[in-house]
C-alpha cells in the first residue's frame, strides 16, 4: 500500500471529495399493495421522505401476523424481527432482511419469548428462551446469521434458581448483563462471556431497581443503565406518580456513579412495546431516553446531566431511537387529528426538528447508516515499515486510513482492504497522525481517534 510524501502533498482536494455528507437512507418494513415489502426512503435533512427503492418479498417471511419492532445486526447490514403468532401467546419465529442483497430470510428458529437483543458488530440475535430441536429451552440463546446456528449462551437452570429478568449486549466486550429475579427481588445482575456461556462476575442491584423500564450497557461493559419506573405516592389517599431517574451503575463493581434528575410524569412509565425506550450513543456521548409523555430526554452519558429535552408533535405516537446516526439522531412516526402521517426526526445536536419533505410511508423505520468508528487503533514501527490494526465496527465493505502531518488535520485516504489491518512498506521519515474508518454502500463512515506514527 502507498504512503509517500507526494501522495500526501496532494491528498487534500481527495479527502475533501470523500468527506462530504453521505446521504441517509430509512427503511419502512411494512406492507406495498398488499405485500410485504421493505421500502427504502431518503433521510437526508431536510429531503426526509423522498422514496429510493422497494423490495417486496414473500408473505411468509412475515409469519401469519404482523411484525413486532426490528432490530439491527452487523453495524446495520441486517434487520431482524419477530414474527407474532395467531394469539399472541403460542410460538413466534423471527426472520431477516439483508440490506446489501436485498433478501429477506426466514422465518428462522422457534421462540416462546418476544425479547431479542442484537449484536452491534457481528451478524447474531440473542433470544431469551429460544426453542430448537438441538437444544434445552435455555433462558438466552444466539442465533448467528453468518451460518444459521443457534447455541445457549446462558443455562438452561440458572443457580439459586433465579430467573432472568432481563438483559443488555456489550458489544466491544462481548458480554451480556443478565439482571437475576428471585420472586420479586432482584439482587445481583450476572455478566456472561457470550465467547464461552460463563458467568464472569457479579455485580450488585440497586435495592430500589426491583423492576425498571430500560435497561442498556456500554459498548465495553463498563457502565450499566437503568432507567426506574415513575413510583407512586398514596400517602395523601390519592396515589400520585412520582418520576424517577436513570442510574449509571459500575459494570465491573455495581456501585452507583451517577443519576438524572427525576422525570417521566404523568404516565408513570416509557413508552416499551414500540422500540428501544433507552439508547447509548458511544459516538456522541449521549443516553437517548423515550418517554410515553412524548419526550426525547438526551442526558450526558458520564454525568447523566439532563443536555436535551425536546417533545414530540404526536405524544404517544409510534417511536424508534437511534444513535451514531450522523445528521439524524431520532424518529418518531404517528398520526394528527386529521388522520395524516407525521415524521419527526432530530439532528445530532438533538435540540432541532427536522421537518419532513414529503409524506412518511407506513411500516416500520429502521434508519440505515454508514459504519460505526472502528476501535483499538494500533500503530507498529518497524524502519520503515508501519503495521495498523484495528477493531471493525460491522457492517464495513473494506475500510481506509486517513493521514495527515498534524492533529486533526487530515490531508489523505489511503485504501486499506476489508480486514482489520493493513501493512506499508517504504514509509518516508516523519511524523504522521493517523486514523481508521469503514465503508459501505452508504458511503465513508466516522473516523477512529487519531494515533501518533514517527517513523525514524
């Protein structure tokens, strides 16, 4: 691979061109003409709404009733969702939509449950009792879309006979927080290595998060949210609720390390059957709370600082929460009085709404994205030679280095394959500030932290 002076020298008119704004793209599961179909719109701000593509596919990927929210897999490249049964209370199955072929899968495996966590980086869901002929109906399992298989990721008769009550993914980590019930009491949450099904530690539970109403984790498992359900006052003869806060608990000990102030009233609880309710977002630094009062509350993701507090056109109406997302940081979907579809979206600084240009197709939003910052960026020198590795974000098609003569001051991309490494050779003497980041049809993605590289 080159990495020379000259190429450098003249590298700021490329980087410039690659660099611009990537246009967004949302996809709507919902149904065309009668069909099943993913719809594909433009998200870009201020252009929300203008239709892309459609894709239909066969009814049976649907399962016999309509789906239940979707999720994301792989840095975006798969939507996987949960077919409902006829009554809502016997078996459902899942199934998938590949971004990049256009193809939906399934429906896939047999599941008792309606709780699936996704894997940000690898194509894999995590279920809670997942059923398979192979297997015990364990409380967590894994299905891994790469190769169809499916493995318990937590036993079947956890200790103490506790039950699961619960659980979040750390993706850097590979680790899931497994909040453990005994009757009405939850006192530990277990953290399982998905790598080999074993407890790795315990941590303790707030003595007031008896039940909460969303949980999430960062990405290396080093804090745990909980966001507590409004409790109530009955001491005046009228029960009145009461908000409660989000608590950011240590993920190695369980002690506190922060909490918001109080809010989610009236109501009393967040909104929980429409999407994710409470999303980290690593890039930004922010916790993205939903709330069933029509809010997007935006807390500081160390201190818990109230930073954002924007409502909504429709209170109650449909909602997905997203994050590392770029210009578009949250979507709501509902209904006015006059019967007409509304679509809100905010951008990064989640302070300002941004209007839609056209009319939102019904279904369900997933917004599509260009990856996520790679991870772990290392630098070896040796002569002339430097070796970079990094961690992948998912979801890439190949990745570039970015290369510039000072911090913050990109001048050059230089390709650098599909791995998670890259090797150049005859590197000129200097002092070099470099940085990763992936691609994928939606374009260049954001940038890893920068690493200093002196070459002697």
């Amino acid at each position: 691979m080159t990495w020379t002076s000259a190429a450098l020298a003249a590298g700021l008119s490329l980087l410039a061109g690659t660099a611009a704004a990537q246009p967004l793209r949302m996809e709507f599961l919902g149904v065309l003409n009668g069909q099943p179909a993913m719809t594909e719109i433009d998200a870009t701000p201020p252009a929300i709404g203008a239709l892309v593509q459609e894709s239909p596919f066969s009814p049976a990927v649907f399962g016999p009733n309509a789906p239940d929210v979707p999720i994301l897999l792989a840095g975006g490249r798969y939507i996987a969702w949960i077919n409902w049964g006829h009554s809502g209370a016997d078996v459902r199955t899942f199934s998938l939509f590949d971004r990049r072929t256009r193809t939906a899968y399934g429906p896939l495996g047999a599941t008792a449950a309606t709780f699936m966590v996704a894997d940000p980086i690898r194509p894999r869901l995590f279920v809670n009792g997942l059923i398979h002929p192979s297997l015990p109906a364990g409380p967590i399992t894994m299905f891994d879309a790469s190769d169809g298989s499916v493995r318990s990721v937590f036993p079947s008769s956890p200790p103490q006979g506790d039950t699961v009550a619960g659980f979040a993914y750390a993706g850097a980590a590979d680790e899931l927080i497994v909040p453990m019930q005994q009757g009405l009491t939850i006192a530990t949450a277990r953290i399982v290595r998905v790598a080999t099904g074993a407890v790795v530690r315990q941590i303790p539970w707030p003595a007031e998060a008896t039940s909460w109403d969303a949980l999430e984790v960062s990405a290396d498992a080093r804090r745990v949210y909980v966001k507590l359900p409004a409790r109530y006052d009955c001491t005046s003869g009228t029960c009145v609720p009461v908000p409660a806060p989000v608590l950011a608990l240590d993920g190695q000990t369980g002690a506190e390390l922060a909490r918001s102030t109080p809010f989610d009233v009236p109501g009393g609880r967040l909104v929980a059957g429409s999407g994710r309710a409470m999303v980290v977002d690593e890039t930004a630094g922010r916790l993205l709370v939903y709330t069933n009062t029509g809010r997007l509350v935006v807390l500081d993701a160390m201190t818990l600082a109230i930073v954002a507090d924007v409502a909504v056109t429709t209170p109650g109406s449909l909602f997905w929460v997203f994050a590392g997302l770029g210009p578009v940081a949250a979507i709501t979907v509902g209904s006015a009085s006059d019967g007409s579809c509304q679509l809100d979206a905010w951008d990064a600084t989640y302070l300002a709404r941004v209007p839609p240009a056209g009319p939102c197709p019904s279904g369900i939003p997933v917004l599509a994205r260009v990856p996520l910052s790679p991870g772990d960026v290392v630098a070896q020198v040796t002569g002339a030679r430097v070796d970079l590795s990094w961690t992948t974000p998912g979801d890439t098609a190949g990745f570039e280095v970015v290369v510039g003569f000072a911090p913050g001051a990109p001048l050059v991309t230089i390709p650098a394959g599909t791995g998670a490494a890259a090797t150049f050779r005859d590197v000129p003497a200097g002092v070099y500030y470099v940085s990763v980041r992936g691609l994928n049809e939606n374009g260049p993605g954001f940038t890893s932290a920068e690493v200093r590289v002196e070459v002697r």
